[in-house]
C-alpha cells in the first residue's frame, strides 16, 4: 500500500520492482476515480495513462528530460508522482489544484497549454534552445491538429536532436477519433495478435536484439514501401505498444532512451480504464465529469429541470433542420455541442472535422461560397485558434457563415486558458460580421432565425450557463434592436446576454431608478437606441464578460465623442492581462466582479449614491 500522500518527487517509482509498479499504478486508479467522482475533472483522459505516466519516471529523469503533456488534461498521475495527491481533494476548486499543467504549481510541470496539439512545438523549441531531451505525450486526436503537424514536419528534418513524442492512441478524442489519419493509425495499430506478440517478444529479447531487428526491418521496408506517415516525416518509429502494460512499456521507453534521434513511440492504451462506466464509453460523458455516484456512474447533482445553452441551439438546429437545409460544422466539440441528435438524423449534413478550427472556418467558407447554408459551433476560447480564418476567410469575404461561440465568457473549473472573454473584442474589430448575444433562450431562437434570413456573417454567442427548461417557439424571429428592459430617471445600464437580465432583476428588486437597455446586437450596435441614451446626458454603466479592449464599451465612447455628447461612461468588465482561475461558475463570478453584491456596489459607487 502506498502512501500517495505523502510522495515528494517521482524518483521513488525507479526502486519499485515489477509487483510493485503494478500496485502503485492500481492505487493510483482507485485514488483518482475515489477523488475525481467527489470533484469532477478529467476522468477518462487520466485514467488511461496511469501506467505510461509511471513507466515514463520509471525510465526518465525529470531533473534531465522534460515531459511536456498536451492539452495538459491526462497529466493527474504526473500530479501524484510530482507531490500533489494532498491537493486533489482541491481539483478545480477555487484556490485548489489546477486540473492542466500549471507552472507556479510545479518545477515539474513544464509546459502549459489547455488547447491542444502545441506540445511538439513548444519541445522543439526548449530542444533547440536548451540543448535538453523532451518527451511530449500527446493524444491521437491532438496529433492530427495542425498545429501539431507544423512542429512534428519541422522537427523529423532537424538533426543533432533526439525528441520523443509519445503517440498515446486510444482511438478517442472527446468522442471517437475522427479523419483520416486515424485511418493510418488503424494500420500501424495492427492486429491485436500483432500487439500481443509484441508483448510477448519484447518481453523475452534482451534490448539490443531488438533495437537491432527494428533497424533492419527499417531499413528492408524502405526498400520496398513507405507506408508508416511518421518515418515518412522523420521520425523513427516504434511501436505499438500497450500502453496499460507496464513491463513491455518500460522495456520500449528503455529502448528510445538511447537513440539519437527524432523517436514516435507509439503506445495504445484504454480510455477510462478501470472504471466500467468510463471504459464503455463512446459519447464522451467520462471524458470530463461533474461529481458522480461511483456506482451508478451518473451525476450526483441531477438537473433535469434545466438545460444547457449548448444543448438549447442542439434542439433548435434539430428542428430548424426540418423546414431548411443547411449544414452544421463542428471541430471535435461535438459532445460538449450536444450534437449526437442532430449527426443521427443528420449524417449527411453533420462534420466533425476533428480538432482542426481554422479549417472547419475556411471549411464553412468554401460552403458559404458555393451558396450553402452552414453553421459552424465552436467554444468561444477555441475560435480564438481561427483567428485569421474567420477574419481572412469569412468576415472580409462577407460569406453567410453563422458562428455559434459557445462557453462565451467566465468558464469556471476549466480555468484560464478556457474562459470566453477576448472573442468580443477579437470579432468587432472584423469586417462585415454582425455579433450578437441573446439574453435568454427566446432570444436564442430568434437570433439564430434572423441569422438564416440574412446574408453575412454572423455571430451568436452563448455562455456556459444552464436554463430553466420551457416550452419554446421555434419559430420566434428577433432583429438586431436594442429592446429597453425598464426606464428609470437616474442613470442607464447597458448589457447583453443572460447578464442584461440578471442586472433588470437586481436594479428591480432594489428599487434602483435606472434605465436597463439590452445591446443584443453588439455590432452593429442600434445606433437610434444608443442616441436616444446618450441625449438624456444620464450617467451609462457599461457591462460586458469580456477584456475591456475594443469591445462595446468602446464603441459606445466612440460614438459619444464623435457625436458630441458628455454623458459620463463607466466599464465593469475585465482589465487586460487579468488571469481568471479556475473554480465553480458562482466562486469565479464573485472573486472577479461578477456576483450580485459586486454589480450593486459598483451601480452605487459610480452613480454616488
Ligand atoms: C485547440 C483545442 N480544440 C479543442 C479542444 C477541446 N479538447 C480538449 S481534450 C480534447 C480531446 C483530446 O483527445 P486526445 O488528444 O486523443 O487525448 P485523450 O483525451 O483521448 O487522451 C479536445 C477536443 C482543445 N483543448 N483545444
């Protein structure tokens, strides 16, 4: 039995023999399934690396090798081995452990991402400037991103440098792996009686006999084929391995850690091992969970009264679908999109393209140009990889792509690199693109209604907050007006999304005699509406989930100042450069501004009341 508590650094796991690797990676099993169902986290991702993660400082040193994790989610046995077990009653809590990578947590944690496919660069990177050895781990969906693509073409043609990329395949990215590259993996998989007689093998041949054969073998297949895409790019490639066998997995790693060149270990390991809910899983619920009943596998807190933006616009596209054809885009956020319905009913109007943002948004341009209608789902913080393409490609183009940006603004447990608060000012600085917010879900529906009817580009965006469920009129239309919510005499509050409702409900229940005005359409911004504000010469409160850089707020200055007003006009939002952690929505919300309390003393203090 181990004390998981009490570890203080991995080289401990280099005295542990063969029974005892097999003990640790067991209780490890146990601990993280114990504390994820009390926490929530990344279930399945973890639970599948548990033994690589192992065999890696079995064999490696840290203080001389670099393991950098992509995404950084599948890093929670890292976490272990490196000190942190204490800290996992903490995970993703406000204050707690990080659930990525995080570098003020750790020395050995080297590299942090959240979004995917940059590890293979980052290493080139500290390879070429250090000098030292880096491993990155990175995931069969990750792999085929392009980013990840970009470091792995450069890094097969750099010589002099021995990087290590470990293909951790487990035939899933959220939901299952998608595009042909998966294809070529199947036929580097190989057989299951290929995997198992490698096991075997590697058990019995001393070392050099292999490395031995896989060079001659190397060297007669390119001869005659060329058939493996990672020797095509350099790298020399070995594998597969089972990744959930420990013995095998550190002979292999033993074996790459003396060559000299760029080596693509490839490992298949089991998503969600150990835990039958988790193993059986192809929908992607395991992959991250809220807090569950090990038991059963279902969620502690139910909430079948209520439902989710995501699922919200899943319903709708379901039943616009009906009466109009159009295609929906989506780059590997199906799960999280709730899109299963719509793919079953849909298939051929439905593309998971994978983790691949800027080409689902050139994708969704090439349909806009041949005159077809597209919707295009990402989250708001991953649309932020399509920068260019949705400026380059779709904005200054004016092709009618309607971007739905889900998980728009603060994101909670996820934490810093997650949260949705820069795609304002990313998208009203573009051409031709209308960006819009509704305030509940009616105005949901007729947003993305309007948005068919018209002919640019157009942006709705949608947080990650749950709402009542209710019958709804699918057919409900709403233009880009600013509806007044309520008139009051003192001053003006100006909001969009589910805050302007939340601010109407506060400046009522107080008696607050101020004007609340919902700017749904951010750009263009209603332009009679904000005239009609700004000649009251009333005081504007300007409230936006998002950095206070070319956003709103400042179209609204602009406009006051070009047109000659004085009306005094106050931001809450977020300054640039601010670091948002992790933590539950409600814990996030009033550690930065955003709880009911925050917003009335913020009213009162500028209005001097
Ligand atoms: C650029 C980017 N797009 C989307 C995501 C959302 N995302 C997080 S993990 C994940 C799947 C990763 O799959 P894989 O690399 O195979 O690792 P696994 O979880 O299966 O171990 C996705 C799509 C992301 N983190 N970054």
């Amino acid at each position: 039995m181990f004390d998981l508590e009490n570890i203080k650094d991995p080289s401990f796991v280099k005295s542990l023999n063969v029974k005892e690797l097999k003990v640790l990676a067991e209780e490890i099993r146990a601990f993280l399934i114990e504390n994820i169902s009390k926490t929530g986290g990344h279930l399945s991702s973890n639970l599948g690396v548990v033994e690589l993660t192992i065999a890696l400082y079995y064999v490696f040193d840290p203080k001389e090798v670099d393991v950098l994790f992509d995404v950084g989610h599948q890093c929670y046995t890292h976490k272990i081995l490196t000190g942190r077990a204490k800290e996992f009653k903490q995970l993703r809590q406000f204050g707690g452990l990080s659930g990525y990578i995080n570098r003020e947590e750790s020395e050995y944690d080297i590299w942090e991402s959240g979004h995917s496919s940059t590890s293979i660069s980052a290493m080139s990177g500290i390879m070429l400037a250090s000098k030292k050895r880096c491993i990155s781990v990175i995931g069969d969906s990750s792999i085929m991103n392009g980013v990840a693509m970009e470091g792995l073409t450069f890094l097969g043609q750099i010589k002099g440098i021995n990087p290590v990329v470990i293909l951790n395949d487990n035939k899933m990215g959220i939901t299952k792996s998608v595009g042909a590259l998966t294809r070529a993996l199947t036929r580097l998989r190989g057989s299951k009686f290929h995997v198992g007689l490698k096991r075997v093998l590697t058990k019995i041949f001393p070392n050099w006999l292999h490395v031995a054969c896989h060079k001659i073998k190397r060297s007669f297949k390119a001869l005659i084929q060329k058939d493996n895409v990672f020797e095509d790019l350099g790298f020399d490639y070995y594998g597969p391995y089972d990744g959930n066998d420990i013995v095998p997995l550190i002979k292999a790693l033993k074996r790459i850690k003396i060559q000299k060149e760029p080596i693509l270990l490839h490992v298949l390991t089991k998503k969600g091992k150990g835990y039958a809910p988790s193993e059986a899983d192809t929908t992607g619920n395991f992959h991250g969970v809220e807090p569950f009943d090990i038991k059963t596998g279902k969620p502690l807190v139910s909430c079948d009264d209520k439902i989710s933006y995501s699922k919200l616009v899943a319903n709708y596209l379901v039943e616009k679908r009906k009466t109009k054809e159009f295609k929906v885009i989506t780059p590997a956020t199906k799960a999280g999109a709730k899109l299963d319905e719509f793919n079953d009913k849909y298939p051929k109007d439905f593309y998971d393209v994978g983790i691949a943002e800027e080409h689902a948004a050139v994708m969704a341009a090439g349909m806009a140009i041949a005159k077809t209608d597209v919707v295009l789902l990402m989250y708001s913080t991953f649309a932020q990889r399509a920068y260019d393409e949705i400026l380059n490609d779709i904005a200054r183009q004016d092709l009618k792509v309607i971007l739905g940006l889900d998980r728009a603004g603060i994101v909670g447990e996820d934490g810093i690199t997650h949260q949705g608060i820069y795609d304002v000012s990313m998208l009203l600085s573009m051409p031709n693109i209308i960006v819009t917010m509704p305030k509940d879900a009616e105005e949901a529906i007729g947003l993305f209604n309007y948005a068919f009817t018209q002919k640019h580009p157009f942006a709705i965006r949608y947080p990650r907050c749950k709402l009542q469920k209710q019958e709804l009129d699918y057919n409900q239309i709403c233009d880009l007006s600013w509806p007044t919510l309520r008139i009051g005499k003192k001053g003006i509050i100006i909001s969009y999304g589910p805050d302007v409702e939340r601010l109407n409900h506060l400046v009522e229940e107080n008696n607050f005699d101020l004007t609340v005005i919902n700017a749904r359409s951010l750009k263009p911004i209603d332009s009679d509406a904000l005239e009609n504000a700004l000649a009251t010469n009333l005081p504007i409160l300007v409230f936006e989930q998002n950095v206070a850089s070319g956003t709103l707020y400042s179209k609204i200055l602009e406009y006051k100042e070009e047109h000659g007003y004085t009306n005094k006009i106050f931001f809450h939002g977020f300054k640039p450069g601010i670091e948002i952690t992790f933590g539950s929505l409600d814990e996030v919300y009033s550690h930065y501004g955003w709880s009911d309390s925050e917003f009335i003393n913020f009213i009162k203090e500028k209005l001097s009341w």
